[in-house]
C-alpha cells in the first residue's frame, strides 16, 4: 500500500528525490481510527432512528466503505454522501454503490471529516471514537442547520445528552438534533 501511495504522489506531484525528502506537511494524514464495518442490522436501525426519508440528505463521516449512504440511498430513498481519508476504503465505496445500483444518488469524498463542508447533510452518521465525536461536534454546531439528526455508533457526544438511545444487540446508538440557536 505505501508504495501505491508513493507511486501516486510520485506522478501528481513530479517529485524528485526520495520520499523521505518529503516535507512532513505533504504527507497525507493517517486514519484516526482503524476501520471497523458497522453490522447491517446497526445500520438500519441508526438511519431509522434518524427517521430518514428521500427528502435527506445522509453525511457519513469516516464512511470506510460506503454502506451507510449506500443504505440510506437503497432502502430509504435519500442522497448520500460518504467522506473518508482513507483512498483504499474511498474506493471500495465506490465499488459497492456501483455494484448495488445506487451511484446515481451517492458520492464519495476522499478528504478529511474535519476539513469537509458538510452543511448541506440533513442526518450525519457516525462511527468514531467518542473523543473523536467531541473534536467534531462544533464544527456541527458551526455548518449544520438546526434540525439536522445526528446518529452515532457506540460513541456519544460526552456532555450533551442524546435525544434518544436505543440498543441494537450489544451495540448502543445514539441520536442528537442540532438545536435552534435562539436571539439574542
């Protein structure tokens, strides 16, 4: 794999030289979690507990390969769009929407969760570690509009307590809405 990586960077960027004269600034940031695929079973009941329709739009941050958005689009109707850091997982995404009909109404990122614009999502799903959600959750404050579901996988938001909590065999999930900022 890091030779694949070392080859792209070797015909995008015309580099010269070897690779460990990289500056450290060029060097794609690694994964903050391994990826672990989320149980079918787990999948529906986050995208039911969100109570996704076709009117959504469902953001997988750090969406590994691609089965939450390719659900909400098959199952529910919904656009998706999965976001992941990872290039290997970005393409197995890809893979698995073309292979099951739904490319039409999903896309893929491969960029960083935490640099991505996410404002047009209407349900964000999650499966990262909780200090990860914590990292993440004003920058959900920040881009998305109140209302927006958020489900999580196992994880939650440390101090702000969930609308619901639901278990689906061992697992918990969670869900939260981003509240309406008031006037000051």
């Amino acid at each position: 794999m890091y030779r694949r990586q070392f080859l792209k960077v070797l015909a995008g960027g015309g580099l010269v030289g070897s690779a460990f004269d990289l500056p450290a600034q060029n060097t794609p940031r690694t994964p903050d979690v391994i990826f672990v695929p989320t149980g079918f079973e787990v999948v529906v009941q986050m995208l039911k507990l969100a109570e996704v329709t076709s009117k959504d739009v469902v953001y997988d941050l750090g969406c590994g390969d691609g089965r939450f958005v390719v659900t909400a689009a098959r199952q529910f109707g919904a656009r998706g769009v999965g976001v992941d850091i990872d290039p290997v997982r970005i393409q197995e995404a890809r893979e698995l929407s073309k292979r099951t009909g739904a490319d039409d109404k999903v896309r893929f990122i491969e960029g960083d969760l935490f640099e991505t614009d996410i404002s047009e999502a209407t349900v964000v799903t999650l499966y990262l570690l909780t200090r990860l959600n914590l990292k993440l959750r004003p920058k959900l404050m920040k881009e998305l509009k109140p209302g927006t579901r958020i489900v999580s996988h196992a994880f939650d938001m440390g101090d702000w307590p969930p609308e619901k909590t639901e278990r689906s065999g061992s697992s918990s999930i969670y869900l939260w809405r981003i509240p309406a900022i008031s006037p000051r």
